[in-house]
C-alpha cells in the first residue's frame, strides 16, 4: 500500500509539474492544443495502419515539449534493462542449483541398493534445502523487483492516460461534426426513397 501511495505521488508530482510549466511554455502549449495525431483522418488512418498507439503518439508529443517528461522518459529508458539483468544474476545461479539436485536425483534412482538409495536421497532432500533457506532471500528480492517493475509499468500507463485525456476531450469538443450535413444526407435519402417507392409496381 506504501509502495502504492508513493507512485501516486510520484504521478501527481509530474502532473503539478507539467501544469506549472504550461504558462513557461505558451507557444508550445498551441502545439499541444492541436496535436499532430489528431489533425486529420489522414494521419488516424495511418496509425491505425501501422498499429501505432494513438495514446502513445500524443503522449510523445507532450514529452518533445515538455523538459520534465523528457527527463522522465529518458531515466525509464536508460533504466530498462536494469531489472531483467538483475533477476537474471539470480535465475543464472538458481538454474543451475535446480539442474544439479534434478540431476542427482536422476543418479539416485539408479541406486539398486535399497539403503544406500533411502540415504542418498534424503541428503539430496537435505541439501536442497539447506539452499532453498539460503537463497530465499534473495528469491523474495527479485519477486520484488517484478512487483515494482509491474508498479513501474502501470503508472506509467496512468500518466499516459491523464495526461492525454484532456487532448481528446478538446479534438472531440472542438471538431464535432455539425448536424446540418447529416440531416441534409437523411432528407436526401428520403427523398429518393420516395421515388424508390413511387416507381414500384404495386405487388
């Protein structure tokens, strides 16, 4: 819940900060205003087309103008590849402690002597163990780093989420299509529907 809480600071934080800058960037704020993505259907359909997220493709454009976000998205991409590697230290070590005791469980069950068969598995077992306690540590280390990279993953999404909101509240306020065009389609429609029906023979 702590860890939790702290995030949300973290994302209201850049929130405050981006609102602060918005006077400091009155030029650059008309650039927002009008995003590149949104222009045209042009542009819409070529996202789509190329699978690109349109979430993605405004919030890239705050970050080109705003120094906070691009401070940000430069710390997560320097950081990227920091938790894989890290957890990888340890699923490099643990992986080979897994493949010996399968292994020498293997061997022991090839041990046609009953006794010496019951001895040397339970000092497999023993063995196993006494690593399993020693390396649980670190084993509750790395779900944690998982956990915060997965932390890390959805307030990001969030940010993306608030920060863009707002650009497609004022695209959809700013562009709604006027109704006159439609109604003139419908009344247009009626019209030759009426002559659709006027020219049918009776049946």
């Amino acid at each position: 819940m702590k860890k939790y809480l702290l995030s949300l600071l973290a994302i209201l934080s850049i929130l405050l900060i981006f609102s602060c800058n918005g006077s400091k960037n009155e030029n650059n704020n008309s650039e927002v205003q009008n995003p590149e993505a949104l222009q045209d259907d042009i542009k819409l359909k070529s996202l789509t087309k190329r699978g690109v997220n349109l979430i993605d493709e405004l919030y890239a454009e705050l970050v080109e103008i705003n120094p906070e976000l691009k401070k940000l998205e430069t710390e997560l991409e320097t950081f990227q590849e920091t938790p894989s590697e890290t957890e990888n230290i340890f699923f490099n070590y643990n992986g080979k402690s897994n493949q010996y005791y399968g292994n020498a469980t293997g061997f022991a069950n090839q041990i046609t002597d009953s006794i010496s068969k019951k001895r040397i598995i339970a000092l497999i077992k023993k063995s196993n163990e006494k690593y399993d306690s020693q390396s649980k540590e670190i084993d509750e280390l790395v779900k944690e780093i998982s956990n915060s990279q997965n932390s890390i993953q959805d307030n990001h999404n969030i940010l993306k989420i608030v920060l863009t909101i707002p650009l497609i509240e004022k695209y959809q306020k700013e562009n709604l299509p006027k109704k006159e065009k439609f109604l003139k389609t419908i009344v247009k429609q009626k019209a030759i529907n009426k002559k659709i029906t006027e020219k049918t023979p009776k049946y």
